[in-house]
C-alpha cells in the first residue's frame, strides 16, 4: 500500500470513528440509566429544546431532533440528577395518548415541540396545527398532526398524512 492510500484509509478510519461518537450522542444510548447525571446527559445530548420541573424535583427534557429528523427523546432524571429514562416519543402509542380536549402543554409533555416550518394558522377556521415528522412501520416518513383551537389551546382533532417531499412526491425512506 502507498503512502497516500494509507493516509487516505487513515482518514476515512477517523471520519467513521467521529460519525460513530456523534451518533451516540445524538440518542443518549452511551447513557446508563441510575448512574448518568443531568451533566452528563447534557454533554452528551447537548442543551435540550424544553424542561419541565416536576413538583418531585425530578426533570423532563424534550430533546427533538429536527427539522429534517424523524425523532424526539424525552429524556426523564430523578430528583437525585441522575437519569431515570430515554424515550423515542414519535411513535403511535403516544400519538393514541394525545386526545381531543388536551391543552398544548400536554401535548408538548408527550411529544415535545413540533418544528417550526411544520406549525401553521388556519385564520379562517381559528386552528392551530402543529406537526412532526416520524418514520412509520413501513420505513416511510409521514406527519402526525394535532390540531387545536387558536383562542383555547385546546386539541380539537390530531390525524396523520405522508411526507410527500421526496423525488417525484413520494415519501422519502427513513434512514434507521
């Protein structure tokens, strides 16, 4: 092998290495349940989008992984700061526990924040829609939409549709 093959190998070698180091973050699962703290979470997920204090003292915290991603981890830790949970949230068990007449914080605690792009106003009806992006069983990515009262907050309605986003309008793969 040459010098510049092996140089080249070198670099492909540290480049998958850092991939594989940032994916782990990117998820929590170098995390250990009971033993990691809230410090470590944080170095390790970054900064999450939302916290929620609970009267415990124990913390939620929404950690979506967007715009183009199709997940979002809702990390639990105790009231000793040690992490209690990770959860992937965008799955249809809990878009089922989003019901109609839930306030928008509810919805946030169970999914977290939708992206921005994906949240519009329906000025004619009053409605406020929120969406996030998620891969289905079927490895194909599709919204999940909850729809509320603009004046209220309150959920009206939720649905899904397909993300038609991809080459020639059909839903692009999930990569999993």
């Amino acid at each position: 092998m040459d010098r510049n093959s092996s140089g080249w190998l070198r670099g492909v070698l540290v480049l998958s290495v850092l991939l594989v180091a940032g994916c782990a973050g990117y998820s929590g699962s170098n995390l250990k349940p009971g033993v990691s703290t809230l410090p470590e979470v944080m170095a390790s997920m970054g900064s999450p989008a939302m916290v929620w204090k609970n009267p415990d003292g124990s913390e939620q915290l929404a950690y979506p992984r967007g715009p183009a991603g199709t997940q979002t981890f809702m990390v639990d830790v105790g009231p000793d700061g040690k992490l209690q949970r990770i959860e992937k949230v965008l799955n249809v068990e809990n878009f089922a526990r989003v019901q109609a007449g839930m306030s928008q914080d509810q919805v946030l605690r169970i999914l977290g924040p939708s992206g921005s792009q994906w949240t519009q106003f329906y000025s004619r009806s009053n409605q406020l829609a929120w969406s996030w992006l998620f891969c289905n069983d079927w490895n194909a990515q599709e919204f999940f939409d909850v729809m509320f009262d603009a004046s209220t907050g309150i959920v009206h309605s939720t649905g899904q549709h397909p993300n038609l986003a991809g080459l020639s309008g059909v839903q692009p793969p999930c990569s999993r």
